[in-house]
C-alpha cells in the first residue's frame, strides 16, 4: 500500500463524487459545520457504529446502552455548569468583523482575513445551540441543544441501574448527535456544529478509576488496531493540569496525524464524581450506587472515552484511502475493513450480453441481498468496474463468466490481493460471511 | 394469548421498571414531550430500524439511504414554505393561560383546566423549533430544527442520483430525528417534541404515482404483518381533499387502534412534484431527473411512506403485551417478534450453587455474546428468571441442568411455546441463529 499522505482534496473530491459526504444544502450555497452523508456515507457510518456498539455493549457483560433526547430540561445543564461554563474564548477583528477562536489564533499577529490588527477584547462565547419550547419566547421555556450525550447518562443513572441492577464496576453507553456552535468550523467533517458521539460512561469505585482508566487507553487503542488504524499515526497526549476541563482529573487524548495536523480522536476522561455529585446537589436525587454487600452507599468515579463517529469516519477513509499506478492509469482503493465497507460484494456478469450469464448473476445477487449489502454491475468492462467498487471500499467482486454455466463455479476478486478464486456458485454467500468474520489485515 | 386491551398505565410502568423508556430529565421533574429510551428500549428501537432498513433498503435494489443534517440552511424551510405554514392554530384560555390546539379541543365549551370560558383568538403557530448559529444573534443566522427529515431528501436528490447512477423508479431512504414544537404532548410516546422518522421518497414518472401510491400501501401493511402487528387493529383512513396537506394529491394514513384511541402510525403521500419544483424555483438548481434512453428531461413525482420510530415502538410493544393468569399469580409476557427483542436468548444455570452448572453455563454465555445480544442469570428460582425473560420479551431461554453435564445437552425453552427441548450445547448458537432466520406467528 502506498505510504504517501493522502490530500483532502482528493478525498473530498471522491467523497462527493461517490456519494460518501455532500455539503449540507448545497443548492442553496452550503451550511458551515453541517454535513450531509450519502448513500456510501450512511452505510460506513452505520457500520461503525454498529461495530462500536457490538464491541463496547453487546460483546460485553458490564457495560448497557441509552439513547437519551437531544433536548432535556434546561436545569441539567444549569447544574453541570454549562449554561454559564460551556464557552470558548472569542475574539473579532473590528476592522472586517471576522471572528475567531483567541485561542488558536495568535492576537500580536494581524487579522488574517484583512490584514489589519484591530482586535476586540476577548469575550467567553457559549458554545451550547437555545431554542425555545413551548408556544412563548420567554427565559422559562429556554432549552438547548446537548453539546454532548453523557449528561443524560448521568440524570439517568440511578434508573439504568435500577432497571439493570448491573454491579460496579459497569459502564452506560450512548450514540447521539451533539451541537455546538463552533466559531470557527472546517477541515471537512473534522470540526462540526452538528456532529455524532460515541460515549462510555465506565463507573467504577473511586480508587479504581487509575486502573480503569488505562485499561480503556489500551483498550481503545486496540479496537482502533483491529480496524487498521496504524499504530504510528496515533499519539497519545496527556493534558497538563493547567489544560485539563474543570472536571477531569486525567485526561489523554488519542490524536491522529490528519493532514492538516494532528488532533484529537478519541478523549479519555477520569470525571471523577463530578457530575453525579453535580445532579445529586441540584436536584436532591441521591445518584449513588448502594452495594448489597458490603452495605455501603457511594458516589462512583467515571471514566470516559469518548469518539466521533464523524472523526472515525474520516480517520476510516483517511487509513483505508490508495493510489496504485498500473496499466490503465491510477488505481485508487479504499482499503476499508471489510467490517465497515459500505458494500460487501459486487456481483458482475462478465458480459453483458449474454442472457445466460446475466440471468445466473442475478440469481446470485438475488440470494446475496437478502442477507448482505451487495451491489450488482452490468456496465462496461469488466476491468472498469472492479475498479469502481474497489474505489468504494467492496472487499469482494463475484464474477460469473462462462465456466459458470459449465461447472456452476463463481470467481471471488479480493480488493486487497486482487488475488481470485473459483468457489461454487452456491457456497459463495456463506464463503463471505465466513470471510466477514475472519480478522483481517491492513495491506502493506 | 389474552384478547384484553393493554392499560397504557400498566405498559408505562413496565417500560420504565424494565428499563425500556424513562421520562426525559426525571430528577428535575421532567421534560414535556422529549424520552429517554433505557437499555431495552435503545435495543429495541435499534431493531426497528435495522429491521426497515434492511427491508427497505439493503433488501432492494431500487433505494439508497442518505444520513443529513437535523440542521440546514433556513432557505430549505423558507422554499418549501414551512416558515410561513408549518403551523397548528392555537388558542389560550384568558383566564389560566392554559394553551390547546384549536382543532383538538371544541371552543363552545369551557376550559378543560379552569373550566371557565374566556378564550383568545385563534393564532397560528410555527411548529419549527429554531435556534441561531455562529456567535450573534440576528436574523441572518437563524436556523431551525427539521421538522421532517424528507426536505433533504429532495435537496440532494441530483447528488444522489448522480453518484449512484440510479433509474427511476428509484428511492432514497433516511432514518433520523425530526423536531417539532407541538402545543399540546402526550399519550407517553405517541406524540413528541423530538421525535425519530423513518422515511422513504419514491421517485416515480408523474403518470405511475397512483400505481406506486397503491404499491407502497401494500407493501407497509405487509411489513407491519411480518412483525406480528394484527390487521384488525389497523384502520386505512384517506384524506378528503379539504383536508389534505397542500403539497399532497392523496394521502392515506395506516392508523391504529392505541389504547387511548385511533392515532397515526404511518402516512402515505403522493407528494407530486412540489418539492422539488419549490427547491428547483428557489435554489435555481434544476432537481430533475434525465433519462438517458429517451433523452427526456422530467420532474419525477414522491410517492412517501413515512412512519415514526416512536410510534413503531409503541405498536410493537402493545401488540406484544400480554397477562396469563398462572399458579403463580400473573404472567407477563411480551410477545415480540424475535427480530425486534432486544435479548435474544437468557443462559441459565439450573442451580447457582453448582460450580460445574456455573461454568459450562458461563461457557455457553460466552460463546453467545460473542455474535448476539444475550443475557447471563444465576439469581433465583429458574421459573422467575423465566418469567423475568418474558416481561422484556426474550424469545429463548438456554437451560444449563444436572443432564448437561451428562450428556452435553442443555434446554431451550421457547418464550411463547413454554414448551422445552433438548439440543446439544455446541449446536445452540447456530439453532438460535436458525430460529432467528424463520418467519415468526404471534401466538393466538
């Protein structure tokens, strides 16, 4: 596989291109911070969450899940310390009005969009989207949009655990949409108004959460290796007190070497007891754990690690993306774990014409698509389209051609090898599952 | 399986006791028209949709999914003139200040609140919950929640149809949540301020919609069987004209018979070509579709079945509920499809004392959670972890017993049958897996 650095250009380009990631109302000029997944996108993101949600829930005796609103009562967020805390610094040019972040921007510097140095002073800006409910605009209807998913497990942590009564140490997991107003947005899907987290909140006893806490590291780390994700792109940075949020007593983030830099993937939190303290102060509702043994009510500690399915998916896209020179041109790959591509086979009559052929292809599609994500492509060269779908990521292409129609035997392409075999036309839906389950390989 | 209609009362209870659904913000006292789903209620709901998107688009050849924004570019909203209509009249009580939708409530009576009569004009009032984006408030940065996820559906209809080449009659399908201001909520989670849809848009040749409309009604009604949903508890009620949405040349709605009254479950709409002619008027982007053959450019008509997750949900877990009067007392039992039970299968050590019991079952759990959703438990008699299994509807319970560690046998026992058999424990995951694979019958 080439090593060289993938552009965004290009990858946007094939993004848009193959119906991966569209510009959220393009016709109408575009929204910043806001993307609209495709028929390729949806599939991908599905199938990382669903692979996230397999291997951090259902695989797991410890851990359930919770799929809480969006909105909530505005008082959780007045407890947590969001409403007046949730802010990033913001700073403008008075100049031509753009605005930034102060804290990535360097303020003895001139404004880089006029050119001029006029800077305002800086103000904290709440990053949390209002909206108001019911039918009057008034401060006692104000609600916002989350500006991450774990708050509700806290809220509800005493009702998961009543309704499980899962034993420490266990963890209550979520995949949700999350809004904020980010001053600044960009570098495609990496930062977003509207963006998709995969959260664990893993509650354990207070002088477990140190042991914990690196075991989810190693363990995110690793789930990140058996989906191809090279150790050498990632790096763990470990925040220094003065850097952490208010809550944390730990922090590391799991960066990726993205091409427009490095940056976070994948944050690790010890919150302490934070937030259950928090709630339990404002609504007068004990969030604590009773252990029927020893007899002994306490607060647990929370570790979080916590992912974007968006920054997933372009970590996914970015480690799966490849250029090969051949014959005919460039070949480009996505060298997607077969676990996460969008389409799991390509059934290809080799020619189209030939009614025989065609009419077994279909068979075979008919029977693939009631169990798998297949495709079936009758257009062009044969050459032509293995190309396209391994320009989407389809670990296996099905041909059938004309030793077809005299032993029944199909070839199966590999993307990665593309290495082919001849297996009977019969046995080629359960060879792809059986390959589905398989570990596989990120091609060197 | 009793006839008896099920108490909302009694299902509210069980879903919150068991886990399923939890009111929203609970410890603050609530928040009207958002829920949170528990441990069972996210399981089930995500094998509702995963249920519809594969029957509705993994399965066909003819849809293709799309993954968009909640937000967008208010312009979206303004085209298709839901700034200005996407409204419901509301009338106050002068005197209590309670608010009702105007069309739900008879004003020549008195106020169901205060029961006086003194009630305010009839306004209009927009549903679409709006926020604003990027650091100042101002009307240029208006936005709004969608209150239907269909509008950008059409709005990448050409980026769609371009990246997959697709032919008409051709769909595209989306699973997300939709948001909506409703003046008045309730009925638990029948009617709601956040809600998730589950919505297709058929693109069809203008002269074929009535074909497809009719197509597409079938089809809805065949899937709600599939799942066990009876049709003696389904109604078909077509709009009269005057009654129709104003994109809308017909609309049926598939209504069910809930507890608290006939309600909407699911909608079918031939939305002609107003969608996408407004988008095209107002964006000055052509959304039409070229036929490669005919070389003829046209404006396909929607046809739309769009039915909630929420309501889904409901149904299923309606339909499912059952009481059986036993020697026990009252057995509870939900009668989902195996398909929709968010456990599949229970592993049960007869005897918790017995360490080898414990071990093989132990065993045999682990082997299972490694390919579906499964629960481990050893506390109790093993009559009331089964009929623990029942209340949350897990179709097999996997019996671990003194004759295992004979002969290697172990019982399944089948939550509607009652009935037990034998089956060697190495076989069970693929029998599950068989059993998962058939059609199902709701029990009479």
């Amino acid at each position: 596989m080439a090593t060289a650095p993938v552009s965004m250009e290009k990858l946007v380009s094939l993004c848009k291109r193959r119906g991966f990631v569209f510009q959220s109302s393009e016709i109408y000029g575009g929204f910043n911070g806001v993307w609209d997944y495709g028929p390729l996108g949806v599939e991908l993101r599905n199938n990382i969450k669903a692979a996230w949600w397999k291997d951090f829930v259902h695989r797991r005796e410890d851990v359930v899940g919770l799929d809480s609103g969006i909105l909530a009562s505005p008082r959780v967020w007045e407890a947590i310390g969001h409403v007046e805390h949730f802010t990033d610094p913001l700073v403008e040019c008075r100049n031509c009005n753009s605005r930034f972040r102060a804290d990535q921007i360097d303020l003895n510097k001139n404004c880089p969009t006029c050119g001029k140095k006029d800077w305002t002073d800086i103000r904290q800006f709440n990053t949390m989207f209002k909206t108001h409910v019911g039918p009057v605009e008034d401060t006692a209807s104000i609600a916002y949009l989350r500006p991450e998913t774990c708050q509700a497990i806290f809220t509800n942590f005493k009702l998961v655990q009543g309704a499980t009564r899962k034993k420490l140490p266990f963890g209550i997991a979520q995949i949700g949409k999350a809004f904020r107003n980010e001053i600044t947005t960009g570098n495609f899907i990496f930062r977003l108004r509207e963006l998709e987290q995969m959260e664990l909140e893993y509650f354990v006893r207070p002088g477990e959460a140190e042991r914990w806490f690196n075991y989810w590291l190693e363990h995110d780390l690793s789930w990140l290796a058996s989906l191809g994700v090279r150790r050498s792109m990632l790096h763990l940075y470990e925040h220094p007190e003065t850097e952490r949020a208010f809550y944390s007593a730990r922090t590391i983030d799991i960066e990726y070497d993205f091409p427009f830099g490095r940056g976070e993937l994948w944050g690790l939190a010890n919150r302490t007891d934070y937030d259950l303290t928090k709630h339990t102060k404002s609504s007068g509702e004990e969030l604590e754990y009773f252990d029927d043994e020893t007899k002994e009510h306490l607060v647990p500690y929370v570790v979080e690690p916590s992912v974007g399915v968006d920054r997933m998916m372009l970590v996914a896209l970015l480690e799966a993306y490849d250029e090969q020179p051949d014959k005919e041109g460039i070949r480009t790959v996505l060298h997607l774990h077969p676990r996460l591509a969008p389409v799991k086979a390509a059934v290809l009559p080799l020619v189209r014409k030939d009614e025989g052929l065609v009419k077994k292809a279909r068979t075979i599609y008919d029977e693939l698509r009631a169990e798998l994500p297949v495709q079936y492509d009758e257009t062009s060269t044969v050459g032509r389209r293995y190309r396209r779908q391994d320009e989407i990521g389809t670990p296996w292409c099905v041909t059938v051609d004309g030793q077809t129609l005299e032993d029944g035997t199909v070839t199966i392409r590999d993307r990665d090898s593309m290495e082919q075999g001849r297996f009977p036309a019969d046995e080629v839906l359960s060879e792809l599952q059986r390959r589905l389950r398989q570990p596989w390989t990120r091609p060197e």
